[in-house]
C-alpha cells in the first residue's frame, strides 16, 4: 500500500529531532556532525538564535498580510539585497529556487518583448544543470530523467555542453533571449564554471544584446565566501536567482534585476501568494543581519581554505576512494573513484556520524553551514577519513573498530 506520504524521494531511515549550530540529533540521542545543511540551506546553522528569535518575535505580531498590501519587512530585505549587491537595482521575492528561475526567465522574456523583440525567448542553458523542478525547469535543467514521463517540453531551452564557449556561440540564434548558468553547477556535480568562461559569457551577451542569467540558489548568500560566487570572477549579471541559505532554512527565493530588465515586470505580469511575506523576510533579513556583519565573509573565506587543505590532504591519504577535490568555499564536491559509489560514501559518513550530500557525476558533496568553526572542519575531516577507511577494500575491518 502507499505511504500517505508521497513516495517521490529517496530517504535515508532517519529523523532528526533538534539542531544546534552545526550539529544534529534524532530521537536516540545520536548527534551529527551536518555539513550537508539540508542540501546547502541552513546556512546559519540550527536554530541560530539571531534567527529564532527574529522569526517567533515576528510570527506573534503577524505571519502572513498580502502583497495587496505593503510589506515594510519586505521592502527593508529588498533594499539591502540591492545595497550589497552591485548590479541589482530591484528584487522580487518568491517561496523556492525554482520559482525564483521561474520569475527570471519570465523576466528576461518579459524584457526583450517588451523591447519590440517578442521572437527573442530562447535560453541557453547548460549540461548537467539543475534548476529546479516546475514543468519550465524541469525543461531549463534539460536531464532526461526530470523529463521522462511529463508530456513535452516547455520550448525555448537550448542545452550546450559546459564550459564550451564555441558550443555557445553556435546555438545563438536570433530568438536568444538568455544566457543562464550556475557559477558553480551543485547537483550536477559541484562543478564550477572556470572564471575565464564566465568573463566570455559576460562579453558574448553584451556583444549579442543577450541578457546574463545566474542560478545562483545554491552557490549564492555567502556560500562561496563572497556574498556571491559570480563575484569571484569580477562580473555581474543583469538578472540572477537566489534561494536555498537566504532563508537559513526558512522558505524563501529572491530573483534580483538591473531596472532594464526589472522594470517590464508590471502590476499583473507575475506574482505569488505568499512570496515576499512578513515571516519570510524577517527570516531573510535576519540572516543579512549574520552574514553581511563585518568580518562574516571572511572567516567563511578562511575556514573554507582550511577546509580544502584538509579536503586536499585527505584525497591524496585515500586515492582509491577520492580522486579529487573542486567547488567554490563551503560547496566542495568529492570526486570519487569509479570503485565507490557516492550513495555508498555517503552511508559509510553516516555511519561515522557525518552527513552529507550526494552530487552527480558520483561526487559526495560537503555543504556545511556556514557558521561553521576550523575544529568543527577538523572534526568532519577526521569523520570522512574514517568514512574513507570504511570504503576501502581490506581496511573497513580497521575502520569498524
Ligand atoms: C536547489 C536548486 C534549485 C531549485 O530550488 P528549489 O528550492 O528546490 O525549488 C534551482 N537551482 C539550483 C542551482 C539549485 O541548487
């Protein structure tokens, strides 16, 4: 008989009853060590007091009015997105990742429509994407299997190999509309674009008129240990997404805009219920709060470094199981050997008492929060290596006692 819930996920046989920081624990009492962060979302840890408190605080005064109304906290979230980000002149708030592409690709659309070039809406998008899961990204994400089963495709999504700047020019057309990409593709792999071909994305858009589109749900919000990742390679987009560790957990997506692009998105072209709410933004304000807070970034930027050396250290210690180390600060992908699945990786994490993410490309991906300290690195450290010991054939023994 079915589950009355939906059996449309994978789940791992646990539940966790409360969080502090970095740390989980289930009902047992088991403690783990999260550097998954609910796929790279927790960003200020579990219940980070700053965020608690801003969230019941909020929720007791009022929860939800409507966007038929003004929302103050909203308008505070939008005007410090735009403050601390260079190109965004305008933000519009949504609930999820996929919705905040959504609001994107409507908006670039929008933009060359109403620049008298309605033929102009197609996006070029790239293999090994992902970009959520409403029938529209499903489509932008391009991966058979997301597809299979759900009717046509929605049209206008062209697919190029990643990284292949000659690919992109060639699938240019003059109903190219958009250019979107992740700086660092998150379950395709932890796969990130080289800086040089960001920079010639940039320069081809300005020189085809096309508009720079950034997924950035995953790599966004510090997570790269600039408030962005696009910022690593000195560029800006004119239009971008952000989702995932805005909310530190809470629901909560943002697509930010130059005012060319921003400014067709009229009363009437799009909306949402609850997006941009009381709660939700309290929630993403308070996170700015943390993040934006001197000297925040730069420790992520630190304890990420430290985190790679030891992620580097540790490849080379197991290269039966680990080929390889890549991603952008705290979003780092292990690039496993063909001899170890990233399922079986992640169990044998578990198992120690680490979580983490599987990727695509059978890369096991380490997404910690990003309050986390150098001796909490140490310690995951230390839990993958034992994780590796357990994967490697005549040392799981050793690894067990
Ligand atoms: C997770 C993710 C999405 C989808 O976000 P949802 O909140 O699950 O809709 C889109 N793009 C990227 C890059 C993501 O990592």
């Amino acid at each position: 008989m079915i589950p009355a819930l939906m059996p449309n996920y994978n789940r791992a046989d646990l539940a966790f009853e409360r969080g502090e920081g970095a740390w989980l624990w289930d009902a047992q009492g088991r403690r783990f060590l999260d550097f998954g962060a609910g796929i790279a979302t927790s960003s200020l840890g579990h219940a980070h007091p700053h965020l608690v408190q801003a969230i019941a605080d909020q929720a007791g005064r009022l929860m939800h009015s409507s966007n038929l109304y003004r929302v103050p906290q909203a308008e505070r979230l939008a005007a410090r997105l735009v403050e601390a980000t260079p190109f965004a002149d305008s933000v519009y708030f949504s609930n999820s990742g996929a919705e905040a592409n959504e609001a994107m690709i409507k908006a670039v659309r929008k933009y060359h429509a109403a620049s008298g070039h309605p033929e102009r809406f197609r996006t070029i998008c790239f293999e090994g994407a992902f970009h959520g899961r409403t029938l529209a990204m499903i489509s932008a994400t391009g991966n058979a299997k997301y597809l299979e089963g759900f009717g046509p495709p929605v049209d206008g999504f062209d697919h190029v190999p990643f990284g292949n700047m000659n690919a992109v020019r060639q699938a240019i057309t003059k109903e190219t509309a958009a250019i979107m990409i992740e700086p660092v593709q998150g379950e395709g792999g932890v796969r990130p674009a080289d800086l040089r071909f960001l920079q010639e994305l940039r320069a081809t858009c300005d020189e085809f008129g096309i508009l720079l589109a950034l997924d950035e749900v995953q790599t966004g919000m510090g997570r790269s240990g600039k408030l962005w990742a696009h910022q690593w390679a000195g560029i800006e987009p004119d239009v971008m997404s952000s989702a995932k560790g805005i909310g530190g957990g809470f629901p909560l997506g943002a697509t930010l805009a130059r005012e060319k692009v921003a400014e067709h998105l009229k009363p009437g072209t799009h909306g949402s219920t609850y997006g941009g709410g009381p709660l939700a933004c309290t929630a993403g304000n308070a996170v700015l709060d943390v993040i934006l807070a001197p000297g925040f970034l730069e420790t992520v930027d630190r304890v990420a470094r430290h985190l790679w050396r030891g992620m580097e250290a540790l490849a080379q210690r197991h290269p039966k199981v680990v080929t390889g180390v890549q991603g952008a600060g705290l979003l780092i992908g292990l690039k496993l050997t063909d001899a170890v699945s990233n399922t079986e990786m992640q169990g044998a994490a578990v198992a120690e008492g680490l979580l983490t993410v599987a990727a695509g490309m059978n890369v096991l991906r380490v997404a910690p929060p990003l309050i986390i300290t150098e001796s909490e690195a140490d310690e995951a450290l230390r839990l993958l290596d034992r994780a590796c010991l357990r994967m490697t054939p005549g040392e799981a023994k050793a690894a067990a006692k």
